[in-house]
C-alpha cells in the first residue's frame, strides 16, 4: 500500500493501540492522558501552565465541559480552540474534564 491507503491503516493501527474503538476512547487512564497531550502544547504537561494560557490542572468539571461546550458551539470566541474542541466527542471532554481535575494545581 502507498499513499492514503497505508496512512489510513496507520491511523487505525496507531487508534486501537491507544484504546480507540469505532472512533470511540476508552476511559483508561493511559488514553486520556494521551488525548490530554493535544492540551499541553498551550496549556503545559498535564495541564501545569507556565505562563500564557489558563492552567487546566484542578480546573473544575463542570466548567471545562461548559466551556469546551461553548468552544465547540461556536459561542465562546477563540483562535483555535473552537477547532480544537470539534474534534472530541462529549465523552472525550467529560474524560478530559476528569483528568485535569484530578490534577494537582499549583
């Protein structure tokens, strides 16, 4: 296979690895923290800002999911963040709002 084809077995290979399935994450912990990587390039290493972006280590639940709920609406203005929550289910950013809670703040 070359091209898209091979990319897209790839892809697939590199999802279920990760405990993807039908497109759906699986709630272990080793998941959402790799889905929680995507956060750190702004946000820092589980969630620990250093400076620039809010801090999303002890953020509280609730809110992270009104707000990544606000960003996928459109409601809530952002650069990127709008595209960024697009492309988690509901359940990824429940997930997501209980790994960054968990998180010690500083």
């Amino acid at each position: 296979m070359t091209g898209m084809g091979a990319r897209a077995v790839l892809a697939a290979a590199l999802c279920a690895a990760a405990g993807w399935s039908s497109g759906a994450l699986a709630a272990d912990t080793g998941a959402v923290r790799y889905m929680a990587a995507v956060c750190a390039n702004c946000h820092g290493t589980n969630g620990q800002s250093v400076g620039g972006n809010e801090a999303l280590a002890g953020y509280d639940k609730a809110k992270f999911v009104q707000t990544m709920g606000e960003f996928k609406s459109g409601k809530r203005p952002a650069t990127l963040m709008h595209q960024i929550s697009k492309g988690f289910t509901d359940q990824q950013i429940a997930q997501l709002a209980e790994f960054f809670s968990g998180q010690a703040a500083k």
